[in-house]
C-alpha cells in the first residue's frame, strides 16, 4: 500500500506555496509555464509523493536553464563591450593619423606661416648639416643645442621663484605630465596600412619586372635610365634637400599661378598620352595594351 505524503496545510504549505509563486512569476510569459510543486485537489487533502517529486525535478531543471540563459547573456554583454571598445580604439587610432596627416598638410600648404616657416627652417637645416657632417655629429649637436636651451630656462626660473620667494614648481610640468605613450592599437593600425602598401609595392614590382605589361615595362626602363643621370650629378642628400625645397615651396607657387599652371599641365598631360598612344599603335599586335572594360 502506498503512503502518502502528509498533509501540506501543515507541513509543506506555506513554502512550497510561496516557490511555486516565484517561479510562476519568473516563467510567466513563456507558453508552458511549470507546474506548481503541489496540485492539490477540489475533492482531496492529500497530494501524492510522486507528482510532488516529479515537479520539484520540473522546477529544477527550469532554475538550471534559467542559469544557463543569464550566464549565456552575461558572456554576450561581455562580448559586446570587448568589442565595442576595441571599435572605438581603433577609430581613435585612426583619428590621430588622420590628425598627424591633417598637420602636416597645413605645413606645407602655409596655412599657419609661423609654424611653416618654423619647420621648413628646422628641416633645411639639418638636411644641410647631414650633408656636410655626419649623422652622429648632427644628432648630438641638436641634442646638445637642445639641452643648452632647457637647462637655462630650468635654471633662470628656478632663480626667479628663489628671488620671488613663489612656489610655481617646475616650468616643464605640463609637459611632464602629459601622456606621450603610444598605444598598441595605434602601432597595430600604423603596421596595417604599412602592410597593405607593401603588399601593393609586391605586387607592382612583380607586374613591371617581369613584363606583365610592355607598355608600362618601357616606362619603368624609362624612368630607371634618367633616374642614372640624376644619380650621376646628385647624390641622396641633395635630392632630400631639393624636395624639402620642392615640398615647401610648390603650394605657396601653384595658389599664386593656379590658373596658368593648370593649363600648362593640361597641355603637357594631352601630349604625353598622344605620345603614348602612337608608341602603342606602332607596337605588335600582341604586346599592345589590352584594356578590360
């Protein structure tokens, strides 16, 4: 004979009442809700053990997957904000060479002279040095000019709050304090874009040299046989200073001379292709220019 379980308005009641409240209000909006711990009957007090041990397993298993589901949510939360950051490190990255690449164009476009005439003076000069002394006796004559100019204006402040008896602190604090570290994500992006111009200098180097296209070989052979010529009356530190010069001074000359450089270039550009096209048009058949539309 089976025994039955005792009577919950005594025992089990109060509870398993308020238990079965709570998950009810947890599952509420699902299709099957779970059953309550303990049905009990309109015509019967007593409930029976097996229904009430087959639902306290029901609501087992329901708290185990309602676990699962937060710590599953938990880790997507997570994820997302892993990734969001790394978003938005990137993008600051990003900014910052954009904000590099920003300056110096309005170097050399002049739009700030001070600063443009600062920097091509600073350039020009140790360009020049470069070319007269060696690389060492440069840096440490720049270093040292460097460190004559700080350590003066260091002493003669420390002077003045010593005559003044004020207490300013050190007059290189701001820049002291200032955060110069480069972060990882910038090096990651920087090696990114060297990446991908390098893989495209791969790729052209390997079109061009092994004659992939006639045409664009015999530029390249070209421009390798005047580049001899140039070597040959320059050597590297003189083309650098010429294209600092070239740099500093072409945009202050083409806003002056726009309109007749522009037409002086167009005239020049319609030549150079007419050019072009009869050496292509005198070329055989099959080493002529072949373009995919």
């Amino acid at each position: 004979m089976m025994e039955s379980c005792p009577n919950p308005s005594y025992s089990v009641s109060a509870p398993f009442i308020i238990n079965d409240w709570f998950f009810q209000s947890m599952y509420q909006l699902t299709s099957e809700p779970p059953a309550p711990l303990y049905q009990s009957h309109p015509h019967d007090d007593v409930t029976s053990c097996s229904e009430g041990g087959l639902n306290l397993q029901r609501h087992f298993m329901f708290s185990q997957k309602l676990n699962k589901e937060k710590k599953k949510d938990m880790a997507d939360s997570t994820s997302s904000c892993t990734d969001s950051s790394s978003s938005q490190c990137n993008n600051s990255s990003s900014s910052s060479l954009r904000d590099i690449t920003y300056s110096v164009l309005q170097l050399i476009h002049w739009k700030q002279p001070k600063k443009s005439a600062a920097a091509f003076t600073f350039s020009l000069l140790v360009l020049v040095s470069v070319a007269t002394l060696s690389v060492i006796s440069v840096v440490s004559y720049l270093f040292l000019a460097f460190l004559c100019v700080t350590i003066t204006f260091r002493v003669y402040k420390s002077v003045i709050q010593a005559v003044q008896k004020s207490d300013e602190g050190h007059p290189f604090r701001t820049l002291l304090e200032r955060d110069i570290s480069v972060s990882p994500e910038s090096v990651r992006h920087l090696a990114d874009q060297v990446l991908i111009h390098l893989n495209w200098f791969n790729s052209q180097s390997r079109r061009l040299l092994l004659v992939e296209d006639l045409v664009d070989s015999l530029k390249l052979a070209a421009v390798m046989w005047v580049m001899t010529y140039v070597g040959a009356v320059f050597n590297g530190i003189t083309i650098l200073i010429l294209a600092d010069i070239i740099f500093f001074t072409t945009p202050l000359i083409y806003q002056k001379k726009k309109t007749q450089i522009d037409e002086k270039m167009d005239l020049v550009r319609t030549r150079l292709e007419g050019t072009l096209y009869k050496l292509q048009d005198k070329l055989p058949g099959a080493v002529k220019r072949t373009k995919v539309e």
